[in-house]
C-alpha cells in the first residue's frame, strides 16, 4: 500500500513539474470575448473624452438656395418648326410670368431650353379693400424684409400680389416663408406692429375659421354671434385678447387670430363658447 501511494505522489508531482515547464493554461472564447469588449469600450470612452467639438465652415448663400441653376432641353423635330414660331408667344408667356423660368430656342441644336432659377419666390394675393392700408404703410412692411431678412419684395401692380423673393445676401433658409406669413397676416387685417412678431418669434401662427363652421347660423342669428364675440365697443374682443395673450381680427365671418399654438388654442375655445352661446 505505501508503494502504491508513493507512486501516486510522485505521478502528481511530475505532472505539476510538467505543467510549468512547457503547458500553459488554455482560456475560454467568452473569457476573451468579455476582455475584448471591455477593452473597446474604454477606448471609446477615452477617445470620445479627447475629441473636440466639429467646426463646420458658414454656408454660402448660393449653397443655401441650392446651388447651381438647372435646365432641361425639349428636342424640336424640323415638322415642328413652323408651328413652334408661329404659337412661340403663347408658349413663351406662361412659362416667363407664371412660373418663373427662362426659356429659349437655341437655334445650333434645335432644343427649347427651359432654365429655372435657383431664387424662391413666394407670392401674397391683396384685396382690393387692402390696397390702401398697403400703400400707406408699404415702407414699415418693406424695411423688416429686406434689412433684417435680406430678401427682395414688390407690389406687383397687373396681377395684384404682393412678391416676396430671396437672393444672394439671404442667409436664413426660413426667411421666406416668415416673410410671407408676415404680409399675410396684414392683409388679413392685423396691425403691422402685431404682424411683426411673426418675423421675430419663431413660434407663432395663424389660424383663420368661418363662424358658420362651428355652427350654421344665417341672417340676424349670424349677426348676433358676431356681436357677441366683439361685445359693446369691442370688450369682449379685447378681453379674450388680453386674457389668452393673442391677436383676433372679425372680418365678416371670419376670424382671424395670430399667437401660439396653446394661446390660439384657449381663444378658439373661448369664441366658439361665444358662438354657441354658451
């Protein structure tokens, strides 16, 4: 018995010599995997603690209007050359007036060449019992837009609107539309001082309902909701206005109010209760 438990010892013995001369210890794949990860994850964290906040360069105003102009060319068979000269005006006109674009008949290459131009436009119709107030106060609705949006505006006299365009200095790619809404709300009756806001503060709006929408009324019941909402001298207008800290214009039947979306909101609600009678 002792024999066979010395042999034993000494077996043991000689596998722990040969395990630290010349075997080394085997790792499991998840074991590795897990140091992998960890050690991946520290170096994001060191190198997202080391970078630096991106600078990117200021964008050109021909970037921010798109770039480039584009053209398409319409290739002219020699059947329809005689037809194109002859109806050319009324062909050239729409294109010209109404939409906006160039057009012309390159007589090397027998192409129609249709160019758009990379200035927006936008366009605001005027009443004509507006045209008055417009004139009179064309310099305090002219000056904001072009100064302080950078953008081209006119009153065009055959067709009756209000053209608001951008160009090279404009820089704020919003401008054209806050200028649109600026004219339009003055069109629709709003003082200019009011219409003002919508050029400074980026979270206002119009909103525009008929009376007869919330309730069909006809004749004298019409005219007794209309009363109501404007109250003897306009008190009850002005109430709601001072109260819910937004803007109403009564024209006819419909009403007009300028403000943010909660306060628009509390006056709709308030307006219609007036119409329902309630």
């Amino acid at each position: 018995m002792e024999s066979v438990t010395n042999t034993t010892a000494e077996a043991i013995a000689t596998m722990d010599c040969d395990e630290n001369d010349g075997f080394e210890k085997v790792k499991s794949k998840r074991s590795r995997k897990r140091k992998r990860d960890a050690a991946d994850a520290g170096g994001q964290a060191e190198g997202s603690g080391a970078a630096k906040r991106p600078q990117f360069p200021a964008i050109s105003g021909d970037q921010l209007r798109g770039g480039s102009d584009e053209m398409r060319k319409v290739s002219v068979p020699a059947h329809r050359y005689t037809p194109l000269k002859e109806n050319w005006m009324k062909i050239f006109t729409p294109i010209v007036e109404n939409l906006q674009l160039q057009v012309r008949f390159n007589l090397k290459t027998r192409n129609v060449e249709i160019k758009g131009g990379s200035d927006e436009m936008r366009k605001v119709s005027v009443p004509a019992h507006r045209y008055t107030p417009l004139k009179e106060n064309w310099m305090k609705i002219f000056t904001p837009i072009v100064e302080n949006l950078q953008l081209q505006v006119r009153f065009n006299l055959k067709t009756r609107n209000v053209e608001i365009k951008t160009c090279k200095e404009t820089q704020d790619i919003g401008a054209l539309t806050r200028a649109a809404d600026f004219v339009k709300a003055f069109i629709l009756g709003f003082q200019v001082e009011d219409a003002l806001a919508l050029i400074r503060l980026d979270e206002l709006f119009l909103e525009t309902f008929d009376v007869t929408d919330v309730k069909p009324l006809k004749g004298d019941h019409l005219s007794r909701a209309i009363g109501r909402i404007a109250g003897k001298g306009g008190k009850t207008k002005f109430t709601i206005e001072n109260v819910t800290k937004t803007r109403i214009v009564l024209a006819d039947a419909k009403i007009h109010i300028l403000g943010s979306f909660q306060n628009i909101k509390m006056a709709r609600t308030a307006i219609c209760n007036l119409i329902l009678g309630e």
